[in-house]
C-alpha cells in the first residue's frame, strides 16, 4: 500500500515544494535550490494591488451572478411544478462540460464591439453603439459565471434536494402560511448550503482563468491568474512575480475552501440525512409558465447561443462574421483535424485523456480503497494530501510542476509523458470523490457476505465487488477523460512544441486571430465532450437502477 | 449432547483504541444448539458474533470452531473468514443486486468447486427449504424484504456450514412477518441441527427461539440460562429490566433463610422464596408482571403466598393482555392480565403472588 501511497503524496506535494522556493528566490531563476532568498518577490505584490482588486471585483460579480443563477434554477427545477420537471436538471450541467474557454469565445464571438452577431442584430433595429460589450470586467464575470459557476447550481440544488419536506409540512400543519414556512422554515434550512456555495463559487473564480484570458487580454485588463501568465511570457520571463502571485493565489483559495468546509460541517442541521428526499414540488400556479421561460433563457444564453455562434463561425471563410455578406466553407474543420500541428493537438489529447482515465482509475481505484476500506492509520492525512490540488489554482501547479520536472533528470519535459504525470496530479480530488462516493454506496456487507461464503480476496474483487463498482468505475473514468481533454490551465505551461493538447491549441489560434479555425476547433472539442457527457448520463442512470 | 463444543469462545476482547467493546467475554455453545447474543445497541453483541466470523480482528482471546482453533492471540492463530467454514445471515441481507437467486444461493457451492450436479440440487434444496424455490431464476434486485431475508438464508445453509450466524436477521422485517420468520427459522434449524449463534436486540424474539440466552450489557456477560430460566430468575438488575416487564420493588431484606423476608419501602412485607442463597444486602425484588394475579374481592390467604390489597389506578387494554397499574403500598404496581379478567379503574383489588417468583437483586 506504501508503495502506492508514497508515490502520489509526492507528485502532489513535490511541485509546491518548488513554488515555494520560486516565490523566494530572487538569483537566477533557473537554479534549484535558490542561490538567494529574499522576500521581495512578496514586497513587489504591493504594485499588483490594482490587479488584485480587478481579480475581486470580477470574482464578486461572477459569484453574485452564479449563485443567483444556481439559486433560481435550483428552485425551479427541485421545488417548483415546472412543466418538464426534473428533465432539466441535467442539461443546466452542460454551460460547465462546454468549458470556460470555449464559453469565452463563443460569447466574444457573439457580444464583441462593433462585429459581435447580438450588436449586430441591435444595430439592424436602428440603434447606434453597442447593446453590450463583452470584453469588459463585466463581461468576464458574465462568462465565468455561466460557465464555471454551475457547481452553485448543483450544491443548492443538492441542499434544497435533501431537505426532509415533513419539515416544511409540520410548519404548515401548524398553521403557517406559505410564505411564512419559505421564509420562516426552508430558507434558514437551506441557508448554510448556499452559504458554502458562495464561498466555494468565489474561490473557483478566484483562480478562473481561462475567461479572463480571451476576453481581459485584448483590452489589457489583468486578473491575478493572467498575470501569473503574463509574467512568465516577459523576457526574461518574471518568475519570481509569478510564484509569488501564485502562492497568494493558492493562500486565499486554500482559506476560502476551507471556510466553505467549515459552513457546509457546522452549519448544516440534521436536513442532510444522506436519504434521497424529493420534497413535494410547490404548485406555483401559472407562474409555472414563467419558471419554464427562466429556465429557457438560461439555456438560451448558456447553451444554444454560444453554440450556434461557434458553429456558424467555425464555417466561415473569414474571421469576422458579418451577417450580410457571410462566405461559408468547410476549411476550418480540414485544417484543425490535418495532420499538422493541430490535427495532432487533437489526437494528443484524444491519447492522454483515455490513457490518463484507464490509469488514474485503476490507481485512483487503489487508492480509495485505502482510505475508506482498510483501517491503515493516518489514512485521512493520506486523504487531505491527495485532495490537496484542489485548492491550488490549476495555472500555478502547472508552473509548479514545470520547475519540477526540467529539475530532474527525467528527460520527460516537452513530452506527452509530463502532461500525463500532472494530469493524473490535478484529477486525483476528481477522482477519489468519485470513485468514493461509489465505494460508499456499495453496503460492507455484500463483501463480507462473500468472504464469509468463502471467497478469497481475488475470488471476491472479480465476482462481487467489481461488477458493483462497474458503473461508477465507468463514471469516474468519463469524468477524467472529459477533465482531461479540456485541461487548461496547466497544459498552457507544459505543452511542448512536440506535445501540443488541444485547449492551449485553441487558445494559441484565437490568439493569432484566427477566430474561425479556433471555433472549428472548439466545436471538434465541445462534439467530443457532449458525447462522453451523454454516455456519462447514461452510465449514471444505469447505476442509480441497479442501486434501487 | 457432550462432547467437544461446537463453538467455544473464551477471554475475548475487542477494543477500538481505548475503547473496549467486547470485554473478556467467553461461552460455548453445544452441536445443534441455538444461542441468542442478547442486549441493547452497542453492547457488543454483534462485534461479539463478527469475531466469530472473522469479520472483527479481536484484541485478545481465543475462538475454537469445533475444536479448531481459529482464532488465539497469544498463539498468534488467526485464520480468515472465507476459510473458518462457517456462513452468515447479515442485517442487511447483503443480497448480491447483480446475481439472480439461484446465483446467490449457489456462490458458496461455487467458491468450493462442487461438481455441477452437486450445486444444482444443493441450491434446489436450500430454495425448497425456504420455499423460494419458484423464485431461482428472478434478479435478486426484484425482491421484497422479505424474500431477500428467505434468500439470504439459503444462501446460508447452501454449502451446508457446519456453524451458522445470525446478525439481527428480523430487524428489517415488519411485525408480523417477523413472528411468522422467528417461527421457520428455528424449525429449520432444528431439522438441520445447525450450530447457531442469533444476534438481536429483540428480548421476547431471543425468548422465543433459543436453546440458551446469553445476555450481554456494556461488552461483558449478565448472564446465560435456558429462556425460562432467564425470565423466571433474571441474575442482574439489568436482566430483569431488559429481559420481559418486571416490577423492581425497592426496600431491604429483614431476614434471609430458604423463604427470606423483605420489607419494602412502603412498609409492606414480602416473603421471597428463591434457590439462590440471600446474601442480606439486596435492595431490590424484581416481580414479573404476569406473575401477580388479581381479585375483586378479598382473597383468603392462600398458603404462603403473599397477599395485599391495592386500587386500579390506570388500565390499558393490549388485545393480547390488559395491564393494569395499581396503586399499593409499595408504591405503583405493573400487572399483566389476560383479557378475560377486566377490573374498572379505582376498584379496590387484593393483589397476590408467590414467594417463588420474586427474586432479590443487588444495586
């Protein structure tokens, strides 16, 4: 079990090691240990003040948004007669699986100054000036909260959900009135799940970065992830800035977390049993029509805008989109699936993401049951070590682990191999949730009752606990595939000229001006998620069949 | 029957850290006994069993499974579960979701590779047994609660285990079907003359269907006696508490010999006629409460029984027996009647019982 254990304690732990001695280091960057070590790297933050208020101000705005999103949709669909019901609740999840980056381009495609479709629209009506500009502070909060902030909808969604509806029922069989009971009963029981859904938003839009970067950079507005970016893009590249920067980042994500784990323990009541409730929806008369319109429009604005504007783009002959004299073409898809540098990003990230899955799951797979099986003292340190990535802004462990591994003499750097090694990092929380929350779900005693059958170790594993596990041994490698394929944030600083990965890819053509070929790329992208999204869904209904 | 026990079990203890819940617990059950492992929730009773099975790695003790020993801690013997031999019928019933009942049934045939023939009509023998056998077929997900219960036992007796362990089988099931299972259970163990140790909380269930009680409080041993025993001469506070409804009469022994006199607080005396010898210093006599009977008008002193006269002062009325409360001078008395006797509430009654069915207890 050491021998498992060991190994991922220090993929975690080994590249904070080097960012921390970075952020100290203010000789020759590209030395380790640090030859001298000051604290003046953290002194200089002192001129980033104005670019940690912008990372406040758009974090603030993009977690007001999300959880007021995540609130209202939350409501509807779990507590509401809305026609359709439950059918929704899945789709609210796609804004998330299309990724920020892909949001980001497709909202400057469709609210850019001047050339962005919904302006254009505005002006055909008459008007002069824009309807709405999306590469401003705003626009980026409005990007990240629909496309990173659906964990808000899931977390009040999943609060309202495990609410016990006796307790609203006693409240009204003891003469309170409907508006009484919502505020007087189901709002304070529900208050410390959106509480800790706030705190948490706020800290994944602390360390957001992809959003920002396609819509912030072009107008020089910096948050503190791009500028981490930024400044390793200097000559010379800045790094010291860029550690510093980052472990702050890291420091005050790690704080916001652990507050939001603090609310979600102390502060809930007895509501979260672990028993599935569905509290009886509440009629709401006509204004059924109304939560239907609501929803709607958010998958209007989250889902079926930015797609359309992707794809009537990605069939453009020229990158600006003018309604009126449009040229279509299917170029853009030949070029990004060639076997050149990008048809390669393609298949390099088809490559890492299966591969990444089949051995994180079977790993991730020991793991967990380490943890929550075996009685192995210190299994919860192990346990907080492994869930550790969580907190650290994804961009700033990419760095990390980059120092980490052109300082060994592992010639891996610029290789598949070394985005394999960080992707497998980062997606171990990813994993270990997963596959615990099936570990959990399975009863001790359906493998006790095989033991004392007479089953040995291997004789159980292969005949009770595997098949049990299977579908949420399939959901968790589905999870890490399409957690790998749209891997931003780290891949950005450890793909080589010879490992390219398709996000960064993206990024790189949107960057040379290229908007048509990076939203034909971006649709190749969004195809190949929506399709392990949906057998993910279907895995998942499977599991839930045969758990009843 | 003599001989070697079937399971004997001796300075057990399992401890979790500083906290011991099986204390220096030891017993031995005979070949084709049932033994129940009775008492309140975390008092041992199940991690008592699952050290039998091997599912709990005891601290210290020994287990012997028909003279084998598979479990010794200063012998270093601990032999794991899937080769003591023995099976076990779990809370949860631990139905296999992905199997259908035939397969569940026959996986212990499996595992020890018996002939195809052989698992065929073993598994046709445990379905019968049950009488599940038109179910073989079905997925085990399509079961009621109390189909999985008959499936889990089949499964059980499948292999033909020379020891079979029970895990609060009944807990699961509703109130009546529970009486009716209590009722197959012992009668298929009796025809298999299987070795059983039955694990519940339930007092009368343990009553009703066991060769010997052990009762268990706080990880150690009360007591162990046949059922009628335990009900008739409780050897603890807690046994008479726990096990039926007694009256616990406080007060203090006035004079100890084969018939002992005690005086309650109230004042009333009492005559105690007990096989234990009396040591003076109890304080207190527990008096079953369908032990008293109950007359309307004054009784004439019946030998050495011992008479007092009191008033109904609530009556509830259970179908199977009504209970009486009755005020008298030692304070309240709870008394069982059958249905056939009704007393208004405030009537005067005499009260009377013998001096064989109280028994005196230390604090």
């Amino acid at each position: 079990m050491v021998l498992v254990l060991l190994p991922c304690a220090a993929l975690v732990l080994y590249p904070l090691v080097f960012i921390i001695s970075e952020s100290l280091n203010v000789g020759d960057p590209g030395v380790f240990p640090p030859e001298i070590i000051s604290l003046s790297n953290f002194a200089r933050l002192k001129d980033d003040v104005p670019i940690i208020l912008n990372t406040l101000y758009v974090s603030v705005a993009a977690t007001a948004m999300a959880v007021v999103f995540g609130f209202v949709l939350a409501w509807i669909l779990t507590r509401t007669n809305v026609p359709g019901g439950g059918r929704f609740e899945r789709l609210m999840e796609l804004p998330y699986y299309m990724t920020p980056l892909v949001g980001a381009m497709a909202w400057g495609v469709l609210a850019g100054p001047k050339t962005g479709l919904l302006n254009q629209v505005w002006h055909l009506t008459g008007a002069t000036g824009d309807l709405f500009n999306i590469y401003s502070p705003l626009g980026i909060a409005w990007v990240m909260a629909l496309f990173e902030g659906t964990v808000a909808f899931v977390m009040i969604s999943a609060a309202m959900k495990s609410m016990d509806p006796s307790l609203e029922e006693s409240a009204r069989v003891l003469g309170g009135s409907k508006l009484r009971t919502a505020f007087g009963i189901t709002l304070p029981l529900v208050a410390p799940g959106v509480l800790s859904a706030i705190v948490f938003v706020f800290a994944e839009m602390l360390g957001a970065f992809a959003a920002a970067f396609v819509l912030g950079i072009p107008g020089r507005f910096y948050v503190i992830t791009t500028a981490i970016w930024e400044s390793t893009q200097s000559f010379p590249p800045d790094y010291g800035t860029a550690a510093a920067l980052g472990l702050s980042l890291f420091l005050a994500m790690t704080v916001t977390l652990t507050i939001a784990r603090l609310i979600m323990r102390k502060g809930t009541y007895a509501t979260i049993t672990g028993k599935a409730f569905r509290p009886r929806p509440v009629n709401v008369g006509a204004g059924r029509w109304l939560c239907l319109a609501v929803v709607m429009a958010y998958l209007l604005v989250a889902v079926i805008l930015p797609i359309g504007a992707l794809l009537m783009t990605s069939f453009q002959k020229f990158a600006t989109v003018i309604l009126a004299q449009s040229i279509f073409t299917l170029d853009n898809y030949r070029t990004a699936l060639a076997t050149g540098t990008l048809g390669s990003a393609f298949v390099n990230s088809m490559i890492l993401g299966v591969s990444v899955a089949t051995i994180g799951v079977l790993v991730m797979g020991v793991l967990t049951w380490i943890i929550y099986r075996s009685r192995l003292p210190g299994r919860t340190a192990i346990e907080y070590v492994l869930m550790f990535p969580q907190a650290v802004p994804r961009l700033v462990f990419g760095l990390g682990l980059l120092w980490a591994w052109i300082n060994i003499p592992i010639p891996i750097y610029g290789t598949l191999w070394l985005l394999g090694i960080a992707y497998f990092t980062v997606f171990l929380p990813l994993g270990l949730r997963t596959l615990a929350g099936v570990v959990l779900q399975v009863d001790r005693s359906l493998e006790e009752c095989a033991c004392v059958c007479g089953a040995g170790w291997m004789h159980r594993m292969r005949t009770v606990s595997l098949p049990l596990l299977r579908p949420g041994i399939a959901a968790a490698w589905l999870l890490i595939f399409i957690a790998s394929i749209r891997e931003l944030g780290a891949s950005i600083f450890l793909m080589g000229p010879q490992s390219k990965v398709i996000s960064p890819a993206i990024i790189n053509a949107w960057l040379s001006a290229s908007s048509e070929l990076s939203a034909a790329m971006a649709m190749l992208l969004t195809a190949t998620i929506f399709i392990a999204v949906i057998v993910l869904f279907g895995v998942a209904r499977t599991f839930v069949r045969t758990d009843a | 029957m003599s001989g070697t026990p079937s399971i004997e079990i001796d300075g057990l203890c399992v401890a979790y850290g500083d906290a011991v819940a099986v204390d220096r617990v030891a017993f031995s059950i005979q070949q084709g006994e049932l033994a129940t492992l009775l008492g309140p929730s975390g008092c041992g009773k199940t991690t008592t069993l699952r050290a039998i099975a091997g599912l709990e790695d005891p601290t210290t003790g020994v287990i012997r499974l028909n003279g084998d020993t598979v479990f010794d801690s200063a012998r270093r013997i601990n032999v794991p579960a899937e080769r003591r031999g023995l099976s076990m019928v779990f809370q949860s019933y631990a139905i296999w979701p992905h199997m259908t009942v035939a397969e569940n049934v026959a996986y212990g045939l499996k595992v020890r590779r018996r002939p195809r023939a052989e698992i065929d009509s073993n598994v046709k023998r445990a379905l019968d047994l049950v009488q599940m056998s038109a179910f073989g077929d079905r997925p085990a997900s399509k079961l009621s609660g109390g189909q999985q219960q008959r499936v889990a036992v089949a499964r059980a007796i499948a292999f033909s285990p020379s020891v079979l362990l029970f895990d609060e089988p009944l807990s699961n099931l509703d109130a009546k079907l529970r009486t009716e299972m209590r009722v197959e259970l012992r009668e298929l163990q009796q025809r298999l003359e299987i070795t059983s140790v039955y694990v519940t909380h339930d007092q009368e269930e343990a009553l009703a269907i066991s060769d010997h009680v052990i009762v268990m409080n706080q990880g150690r041993i009360e007591q162990i006696d046949a059922p009628e025993v335990l009900y008739n001469r409780p050897a603890s506070l807690f046994v008479a508490d726990f096990v039926g409804a007694a009256n616990l009469i406080e007060g203090t022994v006035r004079q100890t010999g084969p018939v002992s006199v005690f005086e309650t607080r109230g004042g009333q005396v009492l005559r105690v006629a007990t096989p234990r010898s009396v040591t003076g210093s109890e304080t207190i006599l527990a008096l079953r409460s369908s032990h008293v009977s109950l007359q309307t008008e004054p009784s004439a002193a019946a030998g050495d029984a011992n008479v007092a006269t009191g008033t109904v002062h609530r009556r509830m009325f259970h179908g199977d027996f009504v209970q009486y409360v009755i005020d008298w001078p030692a304070g309240q008395l709870l008394v069982r009647r059958p249905p056939t006797e009704m007393i208004a509430e405030g009537a005067a009654v005499s009260i009377m019982f013998l001096p064989e069915h109280c028994v005196l207890l230390g604090r």
